[in-house]
C-alpha cells in the first residue's frame, strides 16, 4: 500500500463514510492507495481504493467512479448505503476508486497538464497527425489527450484487482467525471464487462467506439443544471440509441418532485439516485 502526505485527510474522509453505513462493521472494509502513476508531463497521481466486501456469494464486483470533489464522494456513498440490500443481491463486493493527486492539487492536475501541452507544439500536431484532426484548437486536443491518459490508468487498476480476485465479469457504474471515464473503459476492457450504468456522465466523446454487447443504463437527473440534461442529456440519449443498441440500453429521465428535497443545491442533483438501484438485475 502506498503512502503520501494526503493519507491523513483522505481517512478522515474516510471515516465519515463508515460513519453512515451503520449496517455493517469496519472490518469489512479495506482501504489502501494504489502505485504511483505519472503523467506524459510528470505530474504524478494515484488512486485511493475503497473496498467493502458485501459476503454474498456472487462472484462479480460493482466498480463505481464518482466525481471529483470530497463532498460528493460523500453524498454518494450515502445514497450506496441506502441502497446496500439491492446491490448485495447481485455483487460481492463494491469496489470504489478516486483519483488522487499526489504533486499539486486535484484541480491544478488538469490545468498543469493544458498549460504543459499548450507549448508543445511538436506534440500536438503528432497527435493530430494521428487522429486526422485539422484546424482543431489546441486545448480540446490537450483535454482528449488528458482524458485517454487518465481513463486508460483507471483501465489498469480495474484490471489488476480483477486478476487478484480472479473475476471474469464485472459491472462498472460512473457518475459525472467518473461516466466519461467509464465510457472509455468500456471500449478497452478485456475482462467482460456486463453493465455500464452512466449517471449524469461528464466526458461522452467516442461513444461511437462502445461495446455494442454490453447493456448501458443512462440516468439524468432534469433538474441536474451541472451537466445540464437540455441539451447535453437529450444529445447523448439520442446518440446511444443511434448506435443501434437495441434492447441493451435503458434510459432514465428523472425528476425530483419531493417537496423536501433542495433542488437548488447541486449535491442533491447531479449525484448518485435511488432509482439506478431497480435496474441492477
């Protein structure tokens, strides 16, 4: 297990999540950071894996990637916990990984990486060269570039927990940054992936490039204004049913009409909900 001066942070985070799940014991977690990665610029990072083993007797892990920041984290791993008896029907275990910055800030991670690329001129053409991209402005090649690298290091720590449990399935569910992410796994796995549940996804380039046999359950939130559902929703609905997915793909537009529920605090929004739970099975 790795260390780094966020450790102490990061369990106190940590804590406040176990806190919540009050059905089941610490001991059934495991919490470690993962190996170091670095980026084409040396901007180093890692990911910070929570582990909770739910003792049924399936043999497939839910993976979930969330979004960025702290306080969501937390919000959606309450919305877990309430939902823990319907997931522990189907997974032996929830497995959820965040990402973790280790040289500078997690919000200064992507803006070192633009402003490091910005000047590379070499590096960007080569990169255009590749893809066929002409007259397309630098920053949005950089954000694809970002985007592959990261994602691609998400792939390799899903790969190595699945050879050291030995799964040969898995279902991968990503929320906000974490769809974009998951949307990239998707296409590279080599382990079968069953399930993609995309939930608000932030990044939803190469969708043309998706696992066609694969089941895909989308959910918008259409109050959500983060990511808003008009247009952004709407234009991934419409691509995912272009792509000619048949029945393997379920889209959820969904709208919060309890009274009690703030609908102006994002967190409350743009999040994990109960109702992408019902469709686990």
């Amino acid at each position: 297990m790795a260390t780094d001066n966020s450790t102490e942070n990061f369990n106190d985070i940590i804590n406040k999540f176990i806190e919540l799940d009050i059905k089941f014991h610490k001991d059934e977690y495991k919490l470690y950071f993962t190996e170091d990665f670095e980026t084409k610029c040396k901007i180093r990072y890692r990911f910070r894996i929570i582990e909770k083993n739910l003792n049924s007797d399936s043999n497939i892990p839910l993976y979930i990637i969330f979004g960025l920041s702290n306080t969501s984290i937390c919000n959606n791993f309450k919305i877990i916990i309430n939902n823990i008896d319907k997931i522990k029907k189907k997974y032996n275990k929830i497995i959820i990984i965040i990402l973790s910055s280790i040289d500078t800030s997690l919000k200064n991670l992507y803006d070192n990486y633009i402003q490091f690329y910005q000047y590379q001129t070499e590096e960007i053409q080569n990169y255009m060269n590749i893809k066929n991209l002409v007259d397309v402005k630098k920053l949005y090649i950089i954000s694809d570039m970002f985007k592959n690298e990261i994602s691609y290091s998400y792939y390799k720590v899903i790969e190595n927990i699945n050879k050291l449990n030995n799964y040969i399935k898995y279902d991968l569910m990503g929320v906000s940054f974490g769809g974009g992410i998951a949307v990239f796994i998707s296409q590279i796995s080599l382990i079968e992936l069953d399930k993609l549940f995309l939930i608000s996804p932030g990044i939803t380039e190469g969708l043309k490039n998706i696992n066609k046999n694969q089941k895909i359950i989308l959910l918008w939130c259409i109050q959500d204004t983060k990511i808003p559902y008009k247009p952004i929703g709407i234009k991934l609905e419409n691509e995912l049913y272009d792509l000619s997915l048949k029945n393997k793909f379920i889209s959820i537009d969904l709208t919060i009409k309890n009274p009690l529920i703030d609908i102006e605090n994002e967190l409350n929004v743009h999040c994990l909900h109960d109702e992408i739970f019902d469709y686990l099975d």
